[in-house]
C-alpha cells in the first residue's frame, strides 16, 4: 500500500468512510440453530435495504463478496462498501495461526497471509474445502495504519471490475487491522519482471500486452466513475495476476476522490512510489487524474525493458529509467538495445515502437497533453493486434507452479 516517500498523514479520504461497526446489521446466517458452523454475520448496509424488519434469517449469503464477482465487463460502484466483517479469531483459524508458511508476501502495511474460507459463507474454512483468500496484517512497526486501511475499505470495497482485485471483507479488533482479498495466484507483476527462479518465467510479448491493456482498464475505470478516483500508487508491484495473467489492481491505501466544481487537480501531500509519481505531483503536490496516466507509463516501460522504475544498482545517469530511457523512444537511439533481454527478440518491432510511444506520451512533462486512460487502452488493443496479424498468439509460458512466497521488502530512495 505504497512503498512510500513522505509520511501518509493525507492518505486518509477526505471524506470520511463509516467507521467498520457504524450502520452495521446483525443476522444470523442460515436461519440461527445454534449448531456448529453458526455465524454471527455483520454486514455493511446496503443500496436497496428497506431497513424494514424482516427479521433474521433473511441474511442472503450470496450478497457476500465472491472473489470471482467482478460486476460484470465494465464494473460497478455501489454505494456503500459490500464487505463480510471478520473476527481476529475467524481470521486466525483461516490463516492457521498466521503460521510463518502460510506468508505470501510483505509490504508497506504489513504481512500478506494464505488462507482457506468457505465460498459461500466466507467462514474458516478446510483447504480442501475453502476457496484460497489473501489475509494482510498491518504490522504494527508501519507508519502506514487506520487511514490506510479506511481507504481500501472505503474505495475498494465499493468497487467491482475484472480488473481491480475484490476485497471480500475486513477485521478491526484489538488494534489489529486486517483485510481479506481474492487470492491472486500469480502473485505480482513485480516479481515476473525483475525476480528470477524457476516460479518467474520470462513473460512473453503478448503476455506483457495482454497485461498493459488490463491494468490501463483497470484505471480507465477508475478514471470513468461518476466522481473521478484518482490511484495514486500504480505500479508493477500492485498489479497482481491470476492463474491466467489477467491483471488486477490491489491496494487502494493511497486513492483520492478527482477534483470536483471544475477544478483540474486536487491538492494534496506527496506520497507515493519512487520512480513511478508524476512530475507535476512531486513538484507541487497538484493531483491530476493524469497523474495516474504518468504512472501507466512507468510502468509500460517497465514491462517493455524489463527494468525497475528506479534502480540505485545500475550506474548513476540510468537511476531513474524515465530519464535513461527518453532517447530511446523519441527515435533518437534504437530501441532494440533497450528492450527486455529476456524477450530474446521474441516481439513484433513495430509493435514495440508503437508502445514506446505511446509510453512517451503518457510520459509527456505536461498533464493535459498525456492520453485518456480510454485512449491508451484503444491504443494497445491496436499493439496486440500487430502481434497477432503479423506474428500469431504466443503462447503462454510454461505454467510454473504457484508457490506461495514471500517478496523482500524494497527500500525507498529519491524519485
Ligand atoms: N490478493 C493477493 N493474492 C496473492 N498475493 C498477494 C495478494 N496481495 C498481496 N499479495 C502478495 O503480497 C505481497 C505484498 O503485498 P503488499 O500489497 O502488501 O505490498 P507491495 O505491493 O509489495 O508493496 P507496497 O506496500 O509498496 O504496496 C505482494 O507482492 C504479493 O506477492
Ligand atoms: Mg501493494
């Protein structure tokens, strides 16, 4: 949730989401009993709800979040968040204890944990029962917290898109904070591209693509909504994949509201990633949802060279890979030196130039003059089209066995 430069104060929406137990109905699943697998279930209100007095038992377990439900092709924002409520003990029996194997990752906010919950119901569930669902724990060390975590509540547990991971619910208790997610198998983009070992195969060209053109609408439906939402930490290492590289984006601890009454930006502090935040946003703190198009474009170049945003490894003048790569796609050096070595060569040219391109324009110093979210994703649906007319699909690679592991943390240093 934002490997980040400045502290988070600012983090926290502006406006405020409805604390986790405020507004809140209680119902007994399954029409009470009183056996074993009985549930208290707590739910956020929802659109719809005629507050009328039904009684229990009328608690639908499908209006729970499903990791498969995506609102259907183009999404869906509701009202309010649609979340299951999580105990700690609930969520301890899910990650068995939070056991040291069961760690798929670490990040700023905390510790990511495998799980097993029931489909339906979301209860604790036998792994050979459960669906597999991704368990994250503030770690009480992280300077990031409460406004964090309210804003993934608050934007992700609205929204619903192929390409946006589902939040299935939440658990604050004791000071502990902790999310529940779909389970993304493939784990990051972050460590296809720049970790090696047998579970991080090369991705191919059209994988890369397949990935872009997902992940541009992923924010194109962000930028699209009603009031505009603004990302503000995209990068390779928040767009995780399923077990069919179709991307998603996770982590919403640092999304704004767009500007409203005509305005063109919101003003706010700098947060975000190294490497990845727009100019403008870093000069002056102005937030333009163009800034996320900036962002996109760090990371297209990341997937067409294969390099990190920002490396302190490579010698001082390619730190940052914006700068290091500039000349290479205005036409000014050629781009075949560039270009990932992992590729072997395997991508149409002209293809990549176009690419390269259009990075350079989500890349312009100038908000206004980068493309709409909309527009890039047209432009890379033409992109992969070249591949296909020219090349025919290449195939998946190998299918590497999903492991669950756990990803180092990166350090910070200046954008
Ligand atoms: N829903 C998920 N399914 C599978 N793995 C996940 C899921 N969410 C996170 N992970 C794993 O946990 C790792 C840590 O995720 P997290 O979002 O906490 O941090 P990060 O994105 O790596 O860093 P940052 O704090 O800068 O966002 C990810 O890199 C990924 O490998
Ligand atoms: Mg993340």
């Amino acid at each position: 949730m934002g490997n980040c430069f400045g502290c988070c104060p600012d983090a926290a929406v502006d406006e405020k989401p409805p604390s986790p137990s405020k507004g809140t109905k209680n119902a007994t699943a399954g029409g009470g009993g009183g056996g074993a697998g009985r549930q208290e279930y707590t739910r956020w209100p929802m659109a719809g709800d005629s507050g009328g007095g039904d009684g229990a038992g009328r608690q639908e377990y499908m209006r729970w979040p499903m990791a498969g439900d995506s609102g259907g092709e183009s999404g869906q924002v509701l009202d309010v968040p649609r979340l299951r409520v999580f105990t700690l003990a609930e969520l301890r029996a899910v990650t068995r204890g939070f056991k040291p194997e069961m760690v798929l990752g670490e990040g700023g906010f905390g510790t990511v944990y495998k799980g097993w919950a029931d489909e339906r119901t979301l209860n604790p569930a036998k792994s050979s029962a459960g669906v597999v669902v991704a368990v994250k724990k503030l770690n009480p060390e992280s300077v990031q917290g409460l406004h964090e975590w309210q804003s993934e509540v608050n934007f992700l547990g609205r929204l619903m898109h192929p390409n946006l991971v589902r939040l299935l619910g939440y658990c604050s208790e004791d000071r502990e904070l902790l999310l529940v997610y779909e389970f993304m198998p493939r784990g990051s983009l972050e460590s296809h591209l720049f970790r090696r070992g047998a579970a991080f195969e090369p991705l191919t060209w059209s994988i890369r693509i397949k990935i872009a053109i997902g992940a541009a609408r992923g924010l194109a439906f962000l930028h699209s909504s009603e009031r505009q939402i603004i990302y503000r930490d995209f990068k390779a290492s928040n767009i995780l994949l399923d077990a069919d590289y179709a991307p998603k984006l996770s982590d919403f601890g640092l999304a704004k509201n767009g500007p409203i009454a005509g305005k063109s930006h919101v003003t706010t502090r700098v947060v975000g990633t190294y490497g990845y935040a727009a100019p403008e946003y870093v000069a002056t703190g102005h937030l333009y949802v163009k800034s996320d198009v900036y962002c996109f474009g760090v990371v297209l170049l990341e997937l067409l060279t294969g390099q990190r945003a920002h490396d302190l490894n490579r010698p001082s003048h390619q730190h940052n890979l914006v700068e290091w790569a500039r000349p290479y796609l205005t036409g000014g050096r050629k781009l075949t030196s560039l270009m990932d070595q992992r590729l072997a060569g395997n991508y149409p040219p002209k293809a990549a130039l176009r690419a390269a391109k259009l990075a350079n324009r989500c890349l312009c110093g100038d908000p206004k003059s980068r493309p709409s979210m909309d527009d890039v994703v047209a432009a890379l649906k033409e992109i992969e089209s070249i591949e296909t007319a020219t090349k025919g699909r290449r195939d998946l690679p190998p299918r590497a066995p999903v492991v669950a592991r756990r990803s180092p943390h990166r350090s910070s240093s200046k954008p």
